[in-house]
C-alpha cells in the first residue's frame, strides 16, 4: 500500500522544488491540502505523480509541478478576488482560496462543479463560489479582479480577461497550440499598460469553447 506521506515528500522534493517552487507558504499548503482526495479514487496512487489525472469529461488535473508554480507566481494576499476560469477537481481551486480573499471558480461541465464541490466541501472554506457557466471569453459582465487563472489552454488569449484586471492584477494563462505553449503571467501595471512574461512551457487541455484565431483555408 503506498505511503501517502511519503509520496507528498517525494513530489515536493523531486518535483516541485526543482521547478523552482521555493516559497515556504507554498510549500507548506501543499503539505496541509491532501492532493489524494481531489484524483478519482481509482487513481488515488497516481496523486502524487508528475503527470496530468484525467478527470473525465476531456479535463485534467495538471501536473503537481505546474500547479505549485502557477500559485507561487501569482503572489497571492488575502485581499485579493480571484476567478479561476475551469474548476476541474477543485484542488487548485482549495490552493488558491487559502492564500486569497475570494476565489469565484467557473466550471462548464456540471458533473466537475459537482465533483468539486464536494470534494472542497471537508476543507469548509467559506471564500470560494462556485458557478457552471462557459468562462471561455470572460465571466462576470463587467466585474474586475485581482487574479485570474485559465486552467485550460487556449490558442488565443482574449482581451477580456486582461482589462478585467485591476490595477496590480495578475494573469495567468497557458496560450498557444499543442505541442508548444507557453504558460505566461500578465500584469496590469496601468490603466493602460499591460506587462507579459513568459513563466515556462505547458502543454494543458484545451478550454471548452477557447477562442481560435482565423486559421487559412486553402
């Protein structure tokens, strides 16, 4: 039978730190947030991985790696209101909601939002809402936020999300098409001015619904 506890040492150790996860208070989440209960309970031995669980559905959890860099890059405060655009699992969502203010999580299938919400349910965390919608090309009519997280891919990034940002607002998104993308973190300096830095090379599933640039047809 696999040592959880162990295993958790392992991926932060062998996976994470290496993936230059440094940051103390991440690290420390990573042990308190148990991974194990957010994979299908079939593949509750492959939790600690360093590979993509499907969920079903065409989502996936993303590798442990990633989700530990995305939550350290964003820097997260506990004023900040946070739109996580893909529930998936939840686990993410759990990372993000211990760091943050508010995170509201938009999932478009309603068997994931189901699968989250009860998974997120023995953490009794009263900062996170979640909603079922399709948050491809923005969500919230007008609302702003300090952060936002794209869970899945998309080939183009759509302007809506970086003017929902606040002034100081981060945005983290992986964009482009398999097999090369680049997860990025955009930040809105200024009313006008946005400042983009590429963080390292994902390849995730795609957003339902992502927006597609005009392709040729010849």
């Amino acid at each position: 039978m696999l040592d959880m506890e162990q295993a958790r040492f392992n991926m932060i150790e062998q996976q994470i730190r290496p993936c230059e996860v440094l940051e103390g208070r991440i690290l420390e989440l990573l042990k308190h947030v148990r991974r194990e209960h957010f994979v299908p309970e079939s593949m509750r031995e492959m939790a600690f991985m360093d590979l993509e669980i499907p969920l079903g559905y065409g989502a996936s959890m993303w590798q442990p790696k990633l989700e530990a860099r995305t939550v350290q890059e964003l820097h997260l405060s506990k004023s900040d209101k946070v739109l996580e655009v893909g529930t998936g699992s939840g686990y993410l969502t759990a990372l993000l909601s211990l760091l943050a203010g508010h995170v509201t999580s938009v999932e478009i299938v309603p068997e994931l939002n189901a699968m989250a919400r009860q998974h997120l349910h023995a953490y009794h965390r009263d900062n996170i809402t979640l909603e079922i919608g399709d948050a491809a090309l923005g969500w919230g009519g007008g609302a702003s936020y300090d952060v936002i997280v794209l869970t899945g891919s998309t080939p183009v990034l759509p302007a809506t999300f970086q003017n929902s940002l606040n002034v100081g607002g981060r945005l983290f998104a992986i964009v482009g098409d398999a097999p090369v993308m680049e997860a990025k973190l955009i930040t809105r300096a200024a009313a006008d001015k946005f400042e983009s830095v590429n963080i390292m090379e994902a390849c995730v599933a795609l957003l339902q619904n992502a927006l597609q640039p005009e392709r040729f047809v010849f």
